[in-house]
C-alpha cells in the first residue's frame, strides 16, 4: 500500500476509532451508584473491559479498566465467572440508561480499583 492510499485509509477509519472510543464526559460523576448483582458475561478485551451485571432492577452493561490496567491491579480474567454474585461503584452514563463506568469492582471479597 503506498504513503497516499495508507493516508486516505486513515481518515476514513478515524471517526470510527473516534466514536468507538467514548470520552468520560459521558458519565455522570455526581450520581455515583453502587451495584450488587450476577455476572452474565465478562469480557476483557481492549479498549475496556466489559461485564453485563443482572440486578434486581435491570441488566447493566459495566465499563470496567483496560484488560492490562486490571491485570496489574490483581484482578484476573479467570477470577470473574458467569454466575458469580460481584459488587460495583461507579458512575451511570448520561443517554445510555443500561451502562455504568465502574470506578471500583468487588469480587469474592476483594476490591479493585480500576481508574
């Protein structure tokens, strides 16, 4: 691929990068919520984790950390299982009524800090 067709690729793709990638400003910081429900997936894929919580209320989709933030706080992939009852803090996005970005995870007793 030559210099000129590899630059007219990158605009294309870049508001796509763009709005994959959400900025903070989306969550509102003045309702913190504290969540207690079942893991129904778990996901620790780049750019954010992600884990879809049942509560008596709804199903929330959880933002989490990036897998390598996660990783080096102590908090493993396989220490998240389908079924297991996990406890969450953390802010509710200001359109999406289902999402929250954590700012904290406890499981099996133990919390991670994930900001």
């Amino acid at each position: 691929m030559d210099r000129r067709t590899l630059v007219v690729a990158l605009l294309f793709a870049l508001p796509q990068l763009a709005h994959a990638h959400h900025g903070w400003g989306s969550y509102d910081s003045d309702r913190p919520l504290r969540l207690v429900g079942t893991v129904e997936k778990v996901s620790f894929e780049n750019p954010h984790g992600i884990l879809i919580l049942k509560t008596p209320e709804k199903i929330w989709e959880v933002v989490l950390a990036p897998p390598f933030r996660m990783i080096a706080r102590g908090l493993q992939e396989h220490m998240i299982r389908i079924g297991d009852t996990v406890e969450v803090m953390g802010y509710p996005h200001r359109s999406r009524e289902v999402e929250l970005r954590a700012e904290w995870i406890k499981v099996n007793g133990t919390i991670t800090q994930l900001r």
